[in-house]
C-alpha cells in the first residue's frame, strides 16, 4: 500500500519537514539543534555555492579563511553588534578532558580553564577587522575584497531543517574601501548580484528592499535585503548585504593614509547568503508529489531509465543510452542512466519524481524499434513521446524552457499575492490570507513594533524601486511618504 504523504494544503509545515527527508536532502542530528546534510542535499548546495562562488569572483573578490574561534573581547568592542548575538552565543570556556575518578567517563578538566572565553563564530566582522588591522596602512592596500565560506553557530531551541538551526553553512564576504561611496557601491553591488542568483539560477523572484531599523543588522549603518514570497504566503529573507560605515573600523582602530598622508578610518561592508537557501528553494517551486528542482541548480537534469525483459534488450538500450550520455557531456548537461536491476522502473520514476529531476527519459523495446523516447518534465508532468534522433538538442531546449516556466510561475504567485490596503482592517485580513501587503507606514520603530504584536507581521523591506506616494500610516493615520512590504515571515 502506497504510503500517504502530506500535502500542502493540509500542513505547509509538516509537508515541508516531509519533503526534506523523503527527497534525502537532510535529516535531524542527534546534537540538539544541528542537521546533517546528506549527499543529494549537499549535491544541490555545491551547485549553488558554486555558482556564486564564480560570481563573486567575477566582481573582484577572492576567497580567505579566519578563525572559528573569537576571543570574547573582540564582541565587546562593537556595543551594538554583541548586543545583537549575545543570546545565541556558544561559548568554550575550557580546553581539555579528563577520565572521571570514579570511572564513569569523561569530565571537564577545572584547570584547563581558558584566560579569555572563546567565542564560537556567529559572524566574522570582528575577527576579520582584527586582520585588517595589520593589512591596512595605505589606500595602495585598499579595497580589501574578502569572501570566507564557513559554518557559524547561532544558538537556536526551535529548529528546522535548513530554515534554522544552530548551525549552518554559509558564505559571508567582508569589504574594506577608501570613501564612503565605494563601500554604498559595493553594498548594492552585492544585493544585485544576490537577485540575479535568486531569479537566473533558482527561478525565485525577489524584491531588493532596504530593512528598517530595527531589522538591520547589528551594527551597520544600513542593510539592503532580497525577499521572496513562499507557496503558503509568508516571506523568506534570502540574502542580505550591509553598509557597516566606519563602525568596525573605529572598534578596532583600522586606518589607513590617504593620498595626502592624513590618517582616515576604513569604511566597510559586509553580505552572506547561507543554506537558508536551501529551504527557500523547496519551498518556491515544489508540491505533493516531492521537489520540483529549476534545472540550473539540479545535481542530475536528465534521467533515463531502461525498461526491458531481457539482457538482450537491455544491451541495445543502453548502447543508445551511452551515445547520448555522450551528446549530453557535450552540451554540459548533467545526466544519469539507471540501469540498476535491482529497482524497478516504478520504483525508478516516483524516486526521481521526489528528488526533483527535471527531466526522466525511458526507453522500451518498443520505443528502440521505432526510434522514439519518452520524456517527462517535472515541472508541469507533461509527457511526450519524441523522435531519438535530435533528443539531445530537444532537451538542451526543454532544459532552458523550464527554468523561465518556473520562474514565470513563482513570478505570477508573487505578484497576485501582493495587495496593497490603505487601512488597518483590510489589513489585518490581508495578513491573514497570506501574501505581501504594500501598505504606509509612518517611520516610526513604536508603529512597526504595534503592527508586529497586533497581526504577527514585519515589515520585510522598503522597497528600493519605492514610489514616493504621500498616503496616511495604515495604523497611526499620521502622515506617509511611500509604501512599504509588510508579511508573515520565516
């Protein structure tokens, strides 16, 4: 009996936990709040880091890595930055074991307590600018363009997979720049290159905002943000990029000489995107029967599967098979051949199905004597019988087809579930129905904090391409200069 899975409709959440574990992407660790991310997971995350990898690369920035650990007098120096992670930092504070006396395991050595606690990165600004420190002393050094891949922990009790967890992979990059205008630059360079990644490669439209000030990240002076709209209505921030001003510059004493030999503080950025994205990927573009992968970020594009009774068959197939795991190579399209006896091609087309593979191609006795293949696109299930010769250039089309399908698609959800209200009761229906909600608000941190307890909705951004419109506060009733996007959000 087929197992019965959860679909959408019925628990978004409980769907999504499902989908997570049945398409193999990752499971809960035995550590509390941690997960372990499994091959096929990590296969899609690689995709993606290397993507971006190459694009940051192409706008001029190299990698480098720093320390996990940081000294805990290192936060204390920016005021408003550990104040902003202080309650999810984890925190060693001895460096060896020892047998317990009584034999019952290991214990925690009291004398090896350290002089200094270390803390376990959360972000790396701090021990970054304590680099940059010795590297800078003359604008020859500057700009300084640095990205680390690396994992952080950020305590967190409720967790869930990819969406949050207290600790996860990510990629953070730190700038150092001359003037105040190279790094504002560098800050919007950034968040643009974020939305190409999210609309060219993972089909997920976004909106480039700027945070609130209560939103932005501690210690910066301003944070631009890409948000996406989720299938069940709510927001997800995928990636943000953060003007810091001088302020990391000032707590660890980083100047440089100019031109004129006079003494000025660095000014600075900071931006990461993280495995966050995995779970806004899911969550764009798949359904009930399992994920649904844009073809640019799928590990495999093109399946194909033999259906046959004999060796004999078996063989001819996969002669045809290999030719066009051949043609495929050429055309830098990833594919497999499953060929593997001990499943059965049900079996083969539902796994598949579940893992997202954009396109399942089969093969029959009957297809091999009339020069045909089937083929089947994940995205809309349509299925097709066409002509084996040619096959590679109509998949190499299909491929390119599906990607902007699926991003028209995500597109067209998004913007029939953004409404714009001008007062608090259709509001507080708006919200609740799900969606971006376009309303006024009047600037102030009180008006934001009173929509938030009343209605559980944030401003998720002002929107960059924001229409200066004078309008009323959709709460206060005081006077607005333009919209900003409220939600529900992850």
């Amino acid at each position: 009996m087929a197992v019965k899975h959860t679909k959408r409709t019925e628990d978004y959440s409980k769907w999504y936990n499902e989908l997570v574990q049945r398409a193999d992407l990752a499971e809960h660790s035995d550590v509390r709040g941690c997960m372990v991310i499994k091959p096929y997971g990590f296969a899609i995350w690689e995709k993606m880091k290397d993507v971006l990898d190459d694009m940051f690369k192409e706008t001029g920035h190299s990698n480098a890595y720093f320390p996990l650990f940081i000294p805990k007098s290192y936060l204390s120096k920016e005021a408003s930055h550990v104040e902003g992670f202080a309650k999810e930092c984890a925190v060693v504070t001895h460096y060896r074991l020892k047998n317990a006396e009584d034999g019952s395991g290991v214990v925690v050595d009291p004398k090896a307590k350290l002089e200094e606690e270390l803390i376990v990165r959360p972000t790396s600004e701090t021990i970054i600018w304590n680099s940059y420190r010795n590297w800078i002393q003359s604008y020859r050094d500057l700009p300084i363009l640095i990205n680390q891949w690396a994992n952080v922990v950020r305590w967190e009790m409720r967790t869930r997979l990819f969406l949050r967890t207290a600790e996860f992979l990510w990629q953070e990059g730190h700038t150092a720049h001359a003037t105040a205008d190279e790094a504002i630059n560098e800050t919007r360079q950034m968040l643009d290159v974020y939305a190409k990644f999210a609309e060219d490669f993972m089909a997920m439209p976004v909106v480039r905002g700027r945070k609130t000030a209560s939103e932005r990240f501690a210690g910066a002076e301003d944070t631009l943000c890409i948000e996406s709209l989720m299938q069940d209505g709510k927001a997800l921030q995928a990636g943000t990029s953060h003007f810091l001003g001088q302020n990391f510059a000032k707590a660890f004493d980083v100047k440089f000489a100019d031109k004129e030999g006079k003494l000025e503080y660095v000014w600075a950025t900071s931006w990461g995107v993280s495995t966050r994205l995995m779970g806004a990927l899911i969550m764009c573009h798949s359904d009930d029967e399992g994920l649904v992968l844009p073809p640019r970020l799928a590990p495999i594009q093109v399946v194909a599967v033999p259906i046959y009774r004999s060796e004999e068959e078996l063989s001819s197939i996969s002669e045809r098979m290999l030719e066009l795991k051949k043609l495929f190579k050429e055309k830098g399209i990833s594919f497999k051949y499953d060929d593997d006896d001990n499943r059965r091609p049900g079996w083969k087309f539902s796994e598949y199905e579940t893992k997202g593979v954009p396109i399942r191609l089969a093969m029959g006795p009957r297809d091999l004597a009339n020069g045909k293949i089937e083929i089947v696109r994940r995205d809309t299930k349509e299925k097709k019988i066409v002509d084996f010769e040619g096959v590679s250039d109509y998949v190499d089309n299909l491929l390119q087809e599906m990607q902007e399908h699926l991003f028209q698609r995500a597109l067209d959800f998004k913007n029939n579930s953004t409404i714009e209200v001008d007062d608090f009761e259709a509001f507080k229906k708006a919200i609740k129905g799900g969606g971006f909600v376009s309303a006024h608000w009047d600037g102030s941190s009180e008006t934001e904090e009173k929509i938030k307890e009343m209605t559980q909705a944030t401003i998720r951004c002002i929107p960059l391409d924001q229409v200066k419109e004078n309008g009323k506060c959709v709460l206060s009733g005081k006077p607005s200069e333009g919209r900003v996007l409220f939600a529900k959000a992850y």
